[in-house]
C-alpha cells in the first residue's frame, strides 16, 4: 500500500461515471475491415508527406508517411494491402472537415515487415531507444497526441525528478485505461522500466482514480520489487489533467506558459506506455490501439483493440449500434468529447472512446440563457480561471483581455458549462476564441515576415543603387583624370614644341656665329702671315678666343638638346633637301672661285673667294643643323642665352667646368671611391674654382 501523500484538487466536478458499461467484459478484437483509412495528421504538429503512391502494396508495419519536422509523428502501414487512394478523406474533427489521407485495400494475410525489436533495452543507449520511439511515431494516447519522443527529451539542464504515470481516465464512460492496465500489466511494468533507463527520475509515481479497484491490484500485484509508487486518487474530474494530476501528486502548481519539465517532471500515459514497450521489446510501431465502445445505444458495449484507420461504422457494427435509438455519436467522453459528423470518420492515435448515447441519456443542450453571474463556473474551474468574464471578452472579441486572463490556460475540461444554470457552451466559445486568437498570431508572423522581406529587399536595392552610383562616380572620375592627364600631355606637346623651335633658332643662331668667328679667324691669320705686327697678333690671338667661346656655346647647346622626337614630317625631310642642295651649291662655287683665284691672284678675287668660302661654311652648318633636326629632333629645355661677349663665355665655361668637377667628386664620394681618386678629383675641382675666381 503506497502511501505517497496526496493534496486536494482545486475545483472539480463529479458527473455520473457510466463506467461499468463498457468495463464488465475483456478487450475485444476487431475483424479485419476491408478498407483502412490512414490520416497523414494524427498528433499535435506537423503533418506528415506520404512515402507511398497509388497502387503500391504495403506490409503491415511498413512506414507509409513521415516529416522532416521535429514535432511530428510517423504513420505505418496498419496492415498488408494496396494504396488505393491518396487524398482528402473523412477524418474525426468537429469542424467535420475532410483531410489527406492514406487508403489502403486490406487482403487479409497481415504480412508484417521486418522488424528490429531491442529486448535487452538495460544494454541499449538511452539515444537508441528515443530513436525506436520515434522511428514507431508514438504519440501521446491519452490526451492531444504530442509526439512522445518530445517529451522524452527534456533539455541537459532539466533533469526529470519525477515521473508520473497516469491511469486516472477520469472522463465519464472511458474504460481503455481500466482495462489496458488489467489485462496488459507485465507490457505496462516493462514499458515504465524502459522508460526510468531512459530518464534516470528520483520517483516514480502510477497514479489511478480509487474507481478502478481491479486495475489498482493488478498493476500492485505487478510491481514485484520494482520502487514505483502506486497511488489511489479520489474520484474527481478533472484529475486526469497533467496539471491537476502534478498538483493533486507534489502539491506544486505548473505556472502559466510553462511546462512540467521545468518543475523536472514528466507524465505519460498508460497507453503510451504500452505502446513504447511493443516499439522497443517487440520491434511494433504504433499501429492499433484500445478504445472504448460504449453508450446505451450500443447492444454490446466494450473495449477492442482496433487498427488505426478502422471507420468507425466498423466498430459499431461490432458492438451491436442500434441506429433507431442512437442520438449523438461522439468521438472521446461527454465532458471534453465532440460530436462526429460521420461515421465514415477513422479511428487515429487518439481516438480513445466511441460513445453512441441515446437521447435520454445525453439529451440536447437546451437554449442557452444570459449568464446570472452566479459564479458556480468559477468554483469548479481546476485551472482557477474566471470563466465568465472569459466568455464576456470572448463575446466582444477583445483578445488582449483573454489573453490578460490567461484563456490559454483553459484546459477545456467542461467542468463550467457541466455546471452552468444557464446552460452557456463555455468551452466552445473558448475554442472559438483560442483559435481566432491564434489565427491573428499566424497573420501577425506572416506580416512581420513579409515586413522583413520588404525591407530586406528595399536594403538591398538601396545598396545595389549605391554600387552602381559609386561605379558611375569612380567612371566618371576616370574619365576626368584621363581627360586631364591627356591635356596636360597635350600643353607638354605644345610646350616642348615651342622650346624645340626656339632651340633650333637659338642653335642655328649659334652654328652661324660659330662659322663666322672662324671666317674672321682664318682672315686675321692670312692677314698676320702677310704682315707680321703686334696689332694683328693680338687680334688674332683675341679672334681665337672668341672663336672657341662661339664653338663652346654651340656644344653647350647642343649638349642640351632633348631625346630624339619621332620622325621628322614630310615638310621637314623636304627642307633637308633644299638645304642640301643649296650646300652642294655653295661649295661648287666656291671652289670655281677657288680655280679662278689660282688663274688670276687679284684682290677681287680674293674678297670674292672669302665671302663664297663663308657662304659655303654657313651653308654646310645649316645643312648639319637640318639633318640633326630631321634625325633627332631635340627640346631645349631652356633657351641659350644669345648674345654673350668672350668674357662672359670664359666666364661661363669657368663655372661649368667647377659644376662638372663638384659633380664629379660627389659621385665619386657616394660611390665610396678610393681616396686617391678623390684627392686627384679634389685637386681639379680646386684648380677650377682658382681659375673661376680669376675671371671674376
């Protein structure tokens, strides 16, 4: 006898139970129905794609849909037989709405296909079983059908401390558990066995209501020595709530928005428990399960353990449906149950009772009536909600109210529309309510989602503008930079051009005074020659000094021409010719003087004979002028003073010699000459500056 301390429940009703209905006989089987109809969304999640196509044969436990999603569960085949349709097909909602589904054509032989079961679990990882769990796509069985392997991973930082497993079923004329816990005990020890390997809890508690005696002894008698607590609840609804089960248990109140784990404890329900031990001793996926027929319309109420996707008419067949006095058929119990739409509808995961009631037993609601405020809804809500003010918000739509008073904490047990004197369909306005306000959230991320994506684009194009701005601005920079590099080059041109043709006058200027310095040299020396005086010596000695300043100016010059320029134009070649021409001119008629002079040596002929040997030196300086012109084109970078006296030349020539030799002597001093070499260059440079400074 357990005696695990239990606190009393918040609130509460107690309905008729109409439990021994379907509780006084065993679970039966189900005969194999010619058609079953697999939903592709049996759970609380995402739905599944199917892996099959129309025609395709299946073996019985073949996997026929999965999701890549997390929070899904799979779906297999529950027997042998052939794909036949893939579409919208009839399903247990109370919208009445159709949804996609699986049909399969039995042929009876039930052919399993190959299965993996892991009967010594202890050797197994704990990573290995929750991938078995999830590979059977178990869901939970005894409420919204959350995929288990979620809840069996709770995060590193949440160690589970208690686990509790729930065989309350306090909803009024369900038996699945009762029975399930009687006759299938041993399935259900191995499966909280597999279970403590996986999540090493502190406690282990089966929770079941005081109602069900046979299923208590039993599930005692099983424990053996197994340190599990059996603990007998009160009768009460709604007990089996996993909130109100965790406070009756541990007296510890789940706050809102969050889930047990974070309190480190975990609830399953016996039939999910079950179904994890036929996944990983027995290799099954989940592919039947127990439900409860029952209702007074029913000739032969009972428990079968039926294949997912088996119609329901099916079942009612089996169990003697007397359609003349069925009233309402409701698929789960009369409390959180709905009605069905069709009897065309299949069994899925969590179908745990078909009630076919009579109208006497469940009449009609009759019209609801104004609410009194009389506040019996508020005493019995387990989730210490106001439920009339929630159906007042819920009337006028204001959703920030609803949600200010925690709407989503209604667990939609019935337990205010059981009691309420004005019989106001609590619960569906709270249904209706949840999901509008879960419609709007869907709209609102779909809103920020399309927000984000507009801005991400407007972004995007903003910055693809600047790109293509600071392209053109970097293209058109480089076109101003190349339009101003090429007029700089261009007044460069234009430039050089002007200092090559003052260049050219100044050179040929000096050419001429050159040659004309030596005429007046060669005339002073035949003069001194025939009259040996000290005034001719002394003009000619002055002539030749003036003659090789006039020499030096046009090598300096010269010397200062640029690089050669390209090819000279068709005007300047044909100047070359005329000047050639004319110098070929000038020296036959010179030497013709020249033969004459010798014929006859008169003082005419001899004036006549100079001035034609200077015209034909003037001419042969021009002609080396426009050759060196035609070939090598120079730029003078800076035009030669023209007029300069002898003094001014040795003047000049003084200082160009001390810049030669200063230049000299500092490239020999850069280049580490020997010191030799730089005393000798040291010695020139002296004796320039001496000189130098004499002509100052």
């Amino acid at each position: 006898m357990s005696t695990w301390p239990i606190h009393p429940l918040r609130g509460g009703v107690h309905p008729p139970q109409c439990k021994t209905l379907s509780n006084q006989s065993p679970i039966h089987s189900v005969p194999l129905p010619k058609q079953l109809i697999v939903p592709l969304l049996q759970h609380l999640g995402r739905s599944t794609e199917a892996l099959v196509n129309v025609g395709d044969y299946v073996l019985k436990g073949q996997l026929i849909a999965d999701s890549s999603s997390p929070i899904s569960a799979a779906v297999h085949a529950p027997s042998s037989g052939t794909v036949s349709c893939i579409g919208p097909q009839p399903y247990p909602h109370v919208s009445g709405q159709l949804l996609e589904a699986i049909v399969i054509d039995t042929d009876g032989l039930e052919t399993w296909c190959p299965l993996e079961p892991v009967p010594d679990f202890y050797a197994a990882s704990a990573t290995k079983l929750l991938d078995k769990v999830r590979q059977a796509g178990i869901s939970g069985l005894g409420g919204a059908g959350f995929p288990t392997v979620i809840k069996l991973t709770p995060k590193a930082h949440q160690p589970i401390k208690t686990l509790i497993i729930n065989g309350t079923e306090c909803e009024p004329y369900i038996t699945a558990d009762d029975l399930l816990m009687r006759e299938k005990t041993a399935q259900l020890m191995l499966g909280i066995d597999i279970l403590v390997h996986i999540l090493q809890p502190e406690h282990v508690l089966i929770a079941i209501e005081d109602n069900k005696p046979e299923a208590i002894a039993a599930v005692r008698h099983a424990l053996d020595s197994r340190r599990y607590h059996v603990v007998a609840l009160p009768t009460i609804y709604p007990s089996g709530g996993e909130r109100q089960l965790i406070q009756i248990l541990t007296g510890q109140e789940v706050p809102s928005a969050k889930l047990p784990a974070e309190l480190g404890i975990l609830c399953q329900n016996v039939g999910t428990v079950v179904a994890v031990h036929d996944a990983i001793i027995e290799g099954k996926p989940l592919i039947s399960r127990i439900t409860t027929l029952t209702g007074q319309a029913l000739q032969r109420p009972m428990n079968v353990e039926c294949l997912i996707g088996t119609p329901v008419a099916h079942l009612l067949e089996l169990a003697g449906i007397q359609q003349a006095k069925r009233g309402r058929l409701i698929a789960g119990g009369p409390m959180m149950g709905f009605t069905l739409p069709s009897a065309a509808a299949p069994i899925i995961k969590t179908s745990n009772c078909i009630l076919a009631a009579t109208d006497a037993e469940l009449p009609p609601p009759p019209p609801a009536l104004p609410c009194i405020r009389c506040g019996d809804c508020a005493e019995v809500c387990p989730a210490n909600l106001l439920p009339q003010q929630l159906h007042f918000y819920a009337l006028g739509d204001d959703h920030p109210q609803l949600q200010a008073h925690n709407l989503f904490d209604c667990i939609e047990c019935g337990a205010c529309a059981y009691v309420c004197p004005s019989s106001i369909p609590l619960v569906q306005y709270y249904r209706a309510a949840k999901a509008d306000i879960r419609e709007q959230e869907q709209k609102q991320i779909k809103a920020e989602h399309a927000k984000e994506r507009f801005e991400f684009r407007q972004e995007r194009l903003r910055l693809e503008d600047e790109r293509k701005e600071a392209e053109r601005a970097a293209r058109a920079e480089r076109l101003a930079k190349t339009k101003a590099e090429q007029a700089k080059k261009a007044t460069q041109a234009d430039a050089a051009s002007h200092k090559a043709d003052a260049a050219d006058d100044e050179l040929k200027r000096l050419k001429i005074a050159a040659s004309m310095a030596q005429v007046a040299l060669r005339k002073a020396q035949k003069q001194l020659e025939a009259h040996d005086t000290e005034a001719l010596k002394v003009q000619v000695e002055q002539l030749r000094v003036a003659a090789d300043y006039a020499k030096q100016a046009l090598e300096l010059a010269s010397a200062a021409m640029p690089a050669p320029a390209p090819a000279p134009s068709q005007p300047a070649e044909d100047e070359l010719k005329r000047v050639k021409i004319a110098a070929s001119m000038a020296q036959v008629a010179l030497r013709k003087a020249q033969k004459q002079l010798e014929a006859h040596g008169t003082d005419e002929l001899k004036v006549q004979v100079e001035q034609l040997r200077i015209s034909a030196e003037q001419a042969k300086q021009a002609l080396t002028a426009a050759t060196a012109t035609a070939t090598t084109p120079t730029v003078a970078d800076k035009p030669v003073k023209t007029e300069l006296s002898a003094a001014e030349q040795a003047l000049k020539k003084a200082k160009i010699d001390v810049a030669m030799k200063r230049a000299a002597l500092r490239k020999a001093e850069r280049n580490a000459a020997d010191p030799e070499a730089l005393a000798a260059l040291q010695a020139e440079l002296t004796h320039a500056e001496q000189s130098l400074a004499e002509l100052n």
